[in-house]
C-alpha cells in the first residue's frame, strides 16, 4: 500500500517555491502551505499523473488539509 502522505509531500515539494515546505497531516493547504488555487490545482493534477487516479471535482473542492486529501487519496487508490 502506498504511503500517501509521503506521496502528498513529496509531489508539493516537487511544486515550484515549495522545496522547503513542511508538510505535516493538520497542514492547510492554502494558509499554512501557502497554496494558492493554481498551486492547489497543479497538486492535484501532479496526484492524479502519479497515481493514475482520477479524481472527481466536486470531491475535492472541500479539501482543505493535507490529511483530508490523504484520507480521500486512501480511498480512491487502487492500494488504498
């Protein structure tokens, strides 16, 4: 089973001005990553092309944590 969390972190570190970023679980995405919607968008997609998922809009648009979006990345992965 894939480690989500490390997956999360390392695809938002990949992410340009975020090499430093802690990411912990309670992490919100947009005030304490400092994510803005394009940077959230890029996650997303970036989650998706390593996953091979796909991920359902309207689920995703109340993600506000990074434990959210591993608890909703356990769900949808094929190994979750």
């Amino acid at each position: 089973m894939p480690d989500n969390l490390a997956i999360v972190s390392k695809v938002i570190r990949d992410l340009p001005e975020h090499s430093d970023t802690e990411v912990r679980m309670d992490s919100k995405l947009k005030e304490d990553l400092d994510m803005d919607s394009l940077d959230v968008v890029d996650l997303l997609v970036a989650l998706e092309d390593s996953l091979h998922i796909s991920m359902d809009d309207k689920s995703v648009e109340d993600i506000k944590t990074v434990g959210q979006l591993v608890e909703y990345l356990d769900k949808v992965s094929p190994n979750g």
